[in-house]
C-alpha cells in the first residue's frame, strides 16, 4: 500500500490516483471496468470510485497484459481467468506439441521392445 509523508498507509485510492500510477487516462480504465468483471471497484456515497489495493493490483495486472505483452481485450481477459483459476496458461500450439512428444515416446518404446 502506499505510505503518505506522514507514515499513514492509505486505504482506498481515487480514479485519478490510479491512473497516475498506471499512466493511463481515467477513461480508460472506467472502460476497463466494463471490460473486466475482475475491475469493480466500490463507490463511495458521493458516487466516486475508491479502488483498494487489490483493485489497483488488478489494474496493473490488466496494463501489463495489454501494453506490454500485447494482448487484445478479450485475450487478456482470459489470461485473468485463467490466472484466477490457476489452470496453467498453455496454448494450442503448446499443447499440440505436448501431444506429438507423446506419440514419438509412445512409438520409441515400441522400436525397442
């Protein structure tokens, strides 16, 4: 959590702090809460958005999976899926791969019987 000047941790951060500390607009990430079902951060009585640190966490998560490793939207909302599922990450091409190493081992063990 953040510490204040004066050794306070905050607790709750407004869309403007956030999107200073991820560098993006506001804008967008109030289009990430409708994007991401991860994104929901409270209200509080005045109607203003208060992210906690685990919203704030999953706003950089959610940065880094689209600038940085260049996922689309609905991509990165699958790897936020699965991240929360803990299935392992494994493409089709990982997976297909896996498939033709056990074939070939399959076929090794009977050239040798």
């Amino acid at each position: 959590m953040a510490m204040l000047d004066n050794g306070i941790t905050k607790l709750y951060y407004t869309i403007g702090e956030v999107a200073t500390m991820v560098e993006e607009e506001a804008h967008v990430l109030r289009y990430w809460e409708t994007e991401f079902d991860s994104l929901r951060p409270r209200k509080n009585r005045a109607g203003k958005r208060v992210y906690t640190k685990d919203d704030v966490d999953v706003v950089f998560r959610i940065r880094h999976l689209l600038r940085d490793e260049k996922f689309t939207i609905d991509g990165a909302r699958q790897a936020l899926k699965r991240e929360k599922s803990g299935a392992p990450a494994t493409s089709g091409s990982t997976r297909q791969l896996i498939e033709v190493r056990s074939f070939l081992q399959k076929l090794l063990d009977r050239v040798k019987d």
